[in-house]
C-alpha cells in the first residue's frame, strides 16, 4: 500500500512472545520483524537453539513474496501453513515465527494441530506492538552553497525526507530518501534501496 507522499508501505512488529498450555501441551510463539530471508533464516535458527529440548520447533516466515514455512515433524500440513495462514491473515509483512511445542501427552490430532499453532500465531500477532515502514531509495543530491536555500525549498515542496541531515563540504551533500518510482529532476547519484522506520525519518 501507498502513504500520503506515495511510498509503497507495510506494517510489521517488534519482538513478541507469547505462552499457551492446550490439553497439557505447552505452545511458546515467538515473532520477530526481519529485513530478508536470510535473517528470518538466522532468527529461525537462533529461537530453535533457545528451545532445543522441545519437541518440535515449527515456522514460517513471510517477506514480500517469498514465503517458507516448516512442520518440524508433526504431520504435515498441522503447523507450519497454519502459522504461515495466520501471518497472512493479519496483514503483516516482513515476519517470521516460530512455535516451540513440549507435547504434553495428550495427542491434539489433525484439527487440534492445525487450530493451535494458528491460534498461538494468530494471539502473538494481535498483541505485539506494530511498527509501519516506509519503502524507498536513497539518493545523494549534491550543490553549491549559494543553492542551498534554493535546493532546500524545492525539496521541501516535494515532500522528500532527509535520510541524514546535510554534510556541508567543499559541496552541499543531501541524502534522500524517495519513493522507488520518483523520477527527481535534480542532478543526483543512487545509493540503493531500503526500508525505514516513518518515526526515525527526519522530515524536512
């Protein structure tokens, strides 16, 4: 989705955890926002490492289009999709979870499964603290300081962000940061694309 100054948006979160007992079996989730699949393969790893006595430590992940999710050995289909269902149902991007199981002797079966891995993802979500991201590229602007305030007030116009506050030089030198398909008709060299937090962007 797209903000007022037409950045392409998403919402993620902070860290969250949360703890359930069904039918004696302990169920601890634990989401995390990352930026690649490669980090939610690193946080993946790392929740598994923290929880290697369980009896099954199931997971999926979500970043843009790329999706992976794994059953960890409980029957196929019980774990790993539902937890991926429940991260795509809350309209959440850039996530990945891990549901810690300690079976506690009583089997859930197929349903049972397939409903609390869903239900532990699904509460962990709803309670975690939510953070927006804006998408965009970074550009360097650079002029002389007799353009400054002339540079300034066109930039100010166009709504851009300073992704760091100006470097005065032998030359001005302002990053931006831009949505990716703004064409700017300043002279400016890229410096590649991120996502940034809306509330540590320093506005001009």
């Amino acid at each position: 989705m797209k903000d007022e100054k037409g950045f392409d948006s998403f919402l993620s979160i902070e860290s969250a955890r949360e703890k359930v007992t069904i039918q004696r079996s302990i169920f601890i989730s634990t989401a995390s926002y990352v930026k690649s699949a490669d980090e939610a393969k690193s946080f993946i790893s790392k929740i598994s490492k923290e929880f290697n006595d369980a009896t099954h430590n199931c997971w999926a992940y979500k970043v843009g289009d790329v999706e992976l999710f794994s059953d960890n050995g409980e029957p196929s289909g019980t774990a790993g999709m539902p937890i991926l269902g429940a991260i795509k149902s809350s309209e959440l991007d850039r996530i990945a979870v891990v549901v810690t199981r300690y079976f506690g002797g009583i089997k859930l079966g197929i349903r049972g499964l397939i409903d609390a891995y869903r239900y532990v993802t699904k509460i962990t979500l709803e309670n975690a603290t939510k953070k927006r991201f804006l998408e965009g590229r970074i550009v360097e602007v650079q002029c002389k300081y007799d353009e400054f305030d002339r540079v300034r007030y066109h930039l100010r116009k166009s709504g851009y962000f300073y992704a760091s506050p100006p470097v005065f030089d032998e030359i001005v030198k302002i990053k931006l940061f831009i949505p990716l398909n703004e064409k700017m008709d300043l002279k400016h060299e890229e410096i590649g694309k991120m996502a940034i937090e809306r509330e540590k962007l320093i506005e001009i």
